[in-house]
C-alpha cells in the first residue's frame, strides 16, 4: 500500500484539501483501523513508519484512531464494547482525537456533571481529520473540590450550536483537515464516557504512549533512505527504531526528540543530494521539508521539546 498507493499520490494529497476517501477505505478493508489491539506496540510502530513513509498525512490521520479503540476496548463497562468496539475496529466508523483537556497547564477543555452526563466548554486547538471522522474522543478535566479529574468521551463529530470549528490553515499535512474545536456547554452522555482517571495519573500513562508519535518521523527518514541510497542515515535510521522500542517511558521524550532531529537532518541531506531542483515548489524535497517541520511540534510535551532544543544548540 505505501509504495503502490499511497507514495505515487503523495503529491496530489499534499495539494489537496482532504485525503481521497479511497486510501482511508482500503486502510479500513485491510483491516488497519483494528491493529491497536491486534499487534505489539513494535510491530505497529513498523506499520505506521512504513504508511508514514508512503504519505505522510493518511499515516497521520489513521493514527489518531487508536486511542479510541485501545480506550473502549479496555473499557469497564460492556455495553460499551458492544456498542462500539466492532464498528471501530473495522473502520466502519472512524475516530479522531481531541487531547486539550489532558494537555500541561490549565485545562482547555473543562467539564461539569449534571444529570446524566457532563457538560465540556472549552477550546481543543489540534484536532485532525474533521469531516473524515465520525466520533472525536475528547478529553476533559473535571474539577472536584482541590483533585481534578480526567474523562474521556466518545463525541459525535459534528458541528452544532454547542460545537463549532474552525480549519487551520497548515504549512504540511492541510489534507489533515485538522481544526480548532470550541465547546459551549456541549452535553456528553455517560454511555459514551471510555476512561476516568485522576489527572494526577495521567501523565504516567500519557509517557506509557509516547512512542508511536515517533514513527511518523521514521517514516519520513525511511523514504530519505530510499530516495538517496545512503547506507549511514540507514544506519541512523535502525538505531533511532531501536531506541524507541526498547526506551522506557522515563527516556521517551529524547528518544523521540532524536527521530524528530533526524528527520529535519534526513530531508536534509536529500535537499542536497537532490540539487537545485530541491527548491521548485512541489518537489519531493520541498514538501519534505514542510513535512520535517511540522514534525518538529506534532505531539509533542515539554520534556520533548525541551530535549529538541538542547540537541539544536549543541
């Protein structure tokens, strides 16, 4: 798929205003929308890497499933599962994510409870695949006396008087569709609530997940291997997979600063292997290098960024 389908129309889906609906349908009849909770976690960094390397942006918005289906299908109540879990797995219906509510700092995306559910007001400023997506797994902090809570709800992605967004207007990635979601009072009924959690524990489970966003910057240094040929970025390439994969969650913000890094030197290299033509818009090159920007700052925490800088002004 990422070399017969996805790598011949990287181009096209880069100057277009969504993905083909085509390529998310044949993810989904391939069965790709069920391998969060069908492979280990090395082997779906490989798959994302590989789809990452064919199109940067499917990859991108297909990874933004998992989450809902890893959260209904640990879900402790059954009528969720049976609810939701099959229709996830088989892509009939698709997920995005909309991770405000957990994020450092103030919550952005509140809610109260009232008679049978919440209420979320607030803002999520990075929610991808709007219009490709049917439900949007949101999370939300729950204020409760000095502790604060973490819910997380299944979301019918749609626009109403409680719900409303806004495109963002990307530099890489714009067939993403990603938005800016605002909430007004936006009800949220207790059967679609997936995971509740102390916001004191989430961070440990946030670092716990850490790696797969990784894999998207492999993917970008794969197709540089394979555009340039060069044996010492391969090499590069393996040992920055191996560091991910066996980097506990304490170490996993350097590890994936260091494939974001090795990604803007990856597609820098093949800048200059390339030549002059690097530089005519619409180039592989060129759109690469918007592709490696964006990946400096997608999904990425402080201790990441932090490292990020660290590894620039060495």
């Amino acid at each position: 798929m990422a070399e017969n389908v996805l790598w011949p129309s990287v181009a096209e889906v880069d100057r277009a205003d969504r993905i083909p609906a085509a390529q998310l349908d044949l993810l989904a009849a391939e069965g790709f929308y069920g391998l969060a909770t069908e492979v280990d976690a090395t082997l779906l960094g490989r798959l994302v890497e590989t789809l990452a390397s064919g199109c940067l942006t499917t990859a991108f918005v297909w990874l933004q499933h998992h989450g809902a289906v890893r959260a209904v299908a640990a879900a402790e109540r059954p009528e969720l599962r049976v609810r939701w879990l099959d229709e996830l797995r088989s892509g009939r219906c698709r997920a995005g994510a909309a991770q405000a509510g957990v994020q450092p700092g103030p919550a952005r995306v509140r809610a109260r409870r009232v008679d049978g559910g919440y209420l979320l007001t607030g803002e999520a400023p990075w929610v991808t695949g709007w219009d490709m997506i049917d439900v949007l797994h949101t999370a939300a902090r729950v204020a409760d006396g000095s502790t604060e809570t973490v819910i997380w709800a299944l979301l019918d992605a749609a626009t109403g008087p409680t719900l409303a967004v806004e495109p963002l207007d990307l530099v890489a990635v714009a067939a993403s569709r990603t938005v800016v979601v605002r909430f007004a009072d936006h009800f949220v009924p207790d059967d679609r609530v997936t995971i509740v959690v102390p916001f004191a524990d989430w961070p440990a489970r946030d670092a716990a997940g850490l790696r797969g966003n990784g894999s998207l910057a492999l993917g970008l240094v794969d197709r540089c291997v394979r555009l340039t040929g060069s044996d010492p970025l391969n090499r590069e390439l393996d040992e920055c997979r191996a560091g991910l994969d066996a980097g506990p969650p304490e170490v996993m913000p350097e590890r994936r600063a260091a494939a974001s890094a090795l990604a803007t030197r990856a597609v820098a290299a093949l800048t200059v292997a390339t030549g002059s033509g690097a530089v005519l818009r619409g180039s592989h090159p060129e759109r690469m290098a918007r592709e490696a920007l964006f990946l400096q700052v997608f999904g990425s925490r402080p201790a990441i960024r932090a490292a990020l800088l660290r590894h620039y002004a060495a």
